[in-house]
C-alpha cells in the first residue's frame, strides 16, 4: 500500500500540538529543555526550524541552544549538566563508551552528504586517485573527519596510510588558508567551503564523501541520563517535535534556506546549493540502523578510539521515538 506522506505529517503535527497542550497543562507554561550543538551547519537546521516554525512549542518545549567548539566539549557539558541533550556526531559514541551518563536516542543523519573533499586550483588533483599520499585536512584526530580520511585510502587499495590526516580545525577560514598554502591538498568538511571558494575561484568540491563512503549515521542525538530518567516525556515530545521539523523542510525550501542563513553565517545561495543536495540526508524516523551502529564501532576502533569492536548497542534505545516512526517522506 502507498504511504500519504502529506497526510503523516498532519497527522503528526496535530499529534505535538495535543501533546503540547496536555504538557503545558492550564497554566500553559512550557518545559524547559537545554540543547547543545558542535557547530551551527546546515546539518542541525531541523533545530531551528522547530524553535522559529513552532513545533517545539506546539510540543509544550521552550528549548534554548548552546554552541560549543568541538565535541569534546560538548559531552563535558553533558556531564556537568549544563545540557540535556547533545546534537554530534555517529563517533560521539566514544564518549559514551568513555562513560558519559547519557544515550544514543536517535539517528539524525544517515547519510555523509555533509562532507565533502575540497581542494584548491592545483590541476594535478583531477580526481579521488590524486590525493594519494598526500596530506588532507581534518577537524581532529580522532573525528569523524579523520575516519573519512584514512577510509579515502582504505576504499581506493592504498590501505589506511594512503593519505595523512593533518587536524587543523573546523574555521572555514583556517581550512581555506591551508588550502592556499598547500599545508595539505585538501580538506573534509562542509560542501559551503567548496562553493564559497568556487565563487571566489580559489578552489571547489572535488567528490562529496559518499563517492566512497555512502552510508554513515553521521549525527546522532544524545540525551542526558538524568532527563531520559526523570523527564522522559520531555525527550519524547523533542524527539517527535525535532522529526516534524526535518518533515517541515522538506515542503518549505524558501524558509529553511532563510533560517539556515540566520544561524550558519553562510550565504543564502551556497544554502540553497546545500538544500538540494542534503535533503537525502536528514533521517525520517530516527532509526539508528544496526549497519551504520556496526561501522561506527568500526571507525571508534580503525580511529583508536575503543580497544576493540565496542557493543554500542547498549548505549543507543528507541524507546523515546515516535511510536509509529514510519518514513515522513519518500528518501
């Protein structure tokens, strides 16, 4: 039978709107709710949305976002209870088992559409192949983006010291004086650095990520054990809010550009660009898929991170989704 993807998300907006006024209950106060993020990208834009196109106060929330730089710090704020929740990347999970008091509770993304590899004007790096041996930019050791540097390798034959991951940061502006000074030949972040330097001639997007890696649970959210305990409803309704604003961006290319831009620090027509090519990326139910889960123990142990294969299974519930988590919109 062929699912109404319009009609799942009435349904499920009318849904938040209900269980937001049970929540606020007469008073009609809304609940607190303190969420982190590593960076402002184009990757967490649902969290905007749901805080300026009101799904998180239809749901009864009043969320405040916090900013930090890098996930190091935004697991320690997890553990000093400054947050509630943590937005961050699949290799976060290191952090849990490191022993954070929290929980893996949904899948945000599932797709690495939001990295790309991004060179400068050398003509000598035509293609993947070229960046063999060569140094490449990454955030950290460690990250995410260094797993995806030495996969580079592992996927083209050239094994996992193929290419050198250099950490230099996640600045745009630090990635692209690397680039112009062939620190390294190229870098893994964001497709908006590829764009902005295409539109200054100084570089471009060489192949997003997914040429050799094509499925990764690339950010997850994380809850704080306390709030997962004691305000389990509070998580549910975030959950459920946060899905309604992926399924919201999906129908409203115009306004999630505009909000994007707002909080990014991005142009609007690198956006825009982004919009298009990321909408397989957002994950329509939140699902965390037992393949991805199994390559990001992968990449936790390639990136000596775990002493071996780490059963992340025991940090990651479903528990706190909507129970019918169906797809919203055709991938």
């Amino acid at each position: 039978m062929r699912r109404n993807f319009a009609s799942d998300r009435r349904l499920l907006a009318l849904c938040l709107i209900v269980l937001g006024m049970l929540a606020a209950g007469p008073g009609g106060a809304a609940e607190p709710l303190r969420v982190g993020i590593a960076s402002p990208s184009m990757t967490f834009v649902p969290l905007f949305i749901g805080q300026q196109a009101g799904q998180f106060a239809a749901a009864g929330l009043d969320v405040t976002v916090s900013e930090f730089t890098g996930a190091a710090r935004l697991h320690q704020a997890i553990l000093s209870d400054s947050i509630d929740i943590a937005l961050g990347c699949g290799t976060d999970y290191a952090f849990l088992v490191k022993g954070t008091p929290e929980l893996a509770v949904a899948a945000l993304t599932d797709k690495p559409l939001n990295f790309a590899v991004i060179v400068g004007n050398d003509p000598r790096l035509a293609s993947l192949d070229a960046l063999r041996g060569r140094r490449i930019g990454v955030s950290a050791n460690g990250t995410l983006t260094f797993w995806l540097a030495r996969q580079l390798g592992v996927a083209r034959g050239w094994g996992p010291g193929g290419v050198t991951p250099v950490a230099i940061g996640t600045a745009r502006s630090v990635l692209a004086a690397a680039l112009q000074t062939n620190e390294v030949a190229a870098v893994i972040t964001e497709p908006a650095l590829g764009y902005q330097l295409e539109s200054e001639h100084r570089g471009h997007v060489l192949a997003p990520v997914t040429d050799y890696v094509p499925d990764f649970m690339t950010n997850t959210a994380f809850a704080a054990t306390a709030l997962s305990r004691f305000h389990p409803d509070r998580l549910r309704r975030f959950l459920a809010a946060y899905l309604a604003a992926v399924a919201w961006l999906l129908d409203h290319r115009a306004e999630t550009v505009a909000i994007a831009a707002q909080h990014t620090g991005i142009t609007p027509a690198i956006l825009a660009r982004e919009y298009d090519l990321w909408l397989p990326m957002w994950s329509r139910d939140g699902r965390v898929r037992p393949e991805l889960l199994a390559l990001i123990a992968q990449a936790l142990q390639d990136s000596g991170l775990t002493e071996g294969r780490a059963d992340l299974a025991r940090f990651t519930t479903a528990n706190f989704l909507p129970a019918e988590s169906a797809p919203l919109a055709p991938r």
